[in-house]
C-alpha cells in the first residue's frame, strides 16, 4: 500500500495557508482590523471558524491594550503559568508575571479557604494600573478581580478574559461582560464554556503583533 504524506513543512507558508483558510471560513464582518487578528488568533487555536460569533470586545479593548503592551512600565498578569507560558518571548521585553505558585499565595489561599488563583490576585494589586491581564483557566480569578476593582482597586489597561470549564467559566465570563462599562474596563472575552489558555495567550499575541505590523 503507497503512503501519501505529502504536507506543507515551511513554517511560514503554514501560517499564511492557515490564515487564508481562516479568513474564508469566519465571519469577520463585524469586527475591525485589529479586532481580526484577535479573532483569527483564537479560531487558529481552537480550529472553529464559527466560535468567532462568541468573540465580544468593548469598544476601546485593542486600543487600550496596544498603548499598554507598547509601554514598558505596564506588565502582562496572567492567572496561569499555561497562559504565561504561551505568551511569543520575542515580542515582549519583560516577562509576564504569574504568582499562582508563589508561597505567600499559598499561605493566603489556605488561611482564607480559597482557591490559589483567587489568592494570587493580592499580589497583582500593586502592579494592576495599566497592565493587560490575561486569565484563561481560573473563574473564580475573574470573579475577584471584578470583586476587586468594584471595591476600588486600581484599573487594567486592558482585561482578556477566557477561563474555561463548567462551573463558573461562563459565567465569570458573562459577569465580565455585563459589568465592563459600568466599572470603566476594556476587555476582550469569548462567551460560553469554552476558552483556556492558548486562545488567552494567543489573543495576546495577536496584539503583540499588530504592534509590530504583522497581519493577516
């Protein structure tokens, strides 16, 4: 029996081909030109054209976030080590920050009988203003940072937030969403179940990208 591997092997010619697909295959419509690249980003991390109808950004989400990733005072926060992880190194100058298994993390996490990732967010507190926070795991971070910035905590640039899973993952999600405006936050979120840490780190990236001019 003859085997028939012939496949694309150069990285670049990958990606565009990919892109291309992409670019037929989804809705893009309604979103623009930086928002695309966002959107594309997740639908090449989860090969589902249709979950772009999922996508929501508020009305300044990429313009917030590309002043804040082209600063270098503003951090990157990230609820996961997956999310940091997932983050393109050569686009960024500092690395991002990830306090989940820090040890006053889990000292605070067992004191107050929750989980690390809600406890973690204590040590984002002084580093909030102007950051872009990434959380693509963990509802119950989304929740507390909502809970804090309601209470008065200082704003992130920009908040991208796609935790997965079925207790609590959609409805931090639709928490987010609803508050955004009433809480003065720019956010980038995909509704439903469904999200996790690459279309996290990868709408990062995106942006990352449109910064340096790279688009499709």
């Amino acid at each position: 029996m003859s085997l028939d591997l012939s496949y694309i092997a150069d990285p670049v010619g990958i990606e565009r081909e990919s892109f291309r697909q992409i670019r037929q295959l989804t809705n893009l419509s309604t979103f623009n030109r930086e928002e695309q690249q966002v959107v594309m980003r997740i639908v090449h991390s989860v090969g589902i054209p249709e979950i772009a109808s999922q996508v929501r950004f508020s009305a300044n989400a990429c313009q917030s976030g590309l002043a804040a990733l082209s600063n270098n005072e503003h951090r990157i926060l990230c609820d996961v080590e997956m999310v940091k992880q997932g983050i393109t190194k050569r686009m960024i100058d500092r690395e991002p920050l990830c306090f989940l298994n820090h040890s006053e993390t889990q000292s605070l996490a067992k004191e107050r009988g929750e989980t690390r990732s809600m406890a973690a967010l204590e040590l984002w507190r002084p580093r909030l203003k102007g950051s872009v926070v990434l959380i693509g795991n963990a509802p119950t971070a989304l929740f507390r940072l909502l809970e804090m910035i309601h209470q008065g905590a200082d704003r992130p640039a920009l908040i991208i937030g796609m935790p997965v899973g079925f207790v609590g993952a959609e409805e931090s999600k639709a928490a987010l969403w609803q508050s955004h405006q009433d809480l003065e936050i720019e956010c980038i979120t995909l509704l439903g179940r469904q999200g996790g840490s690459a279309v996290t780190s990868a709408s990062c990236n995106a942006l990352l990208r449109c910064l340096r001019g790279e688009f499709y």
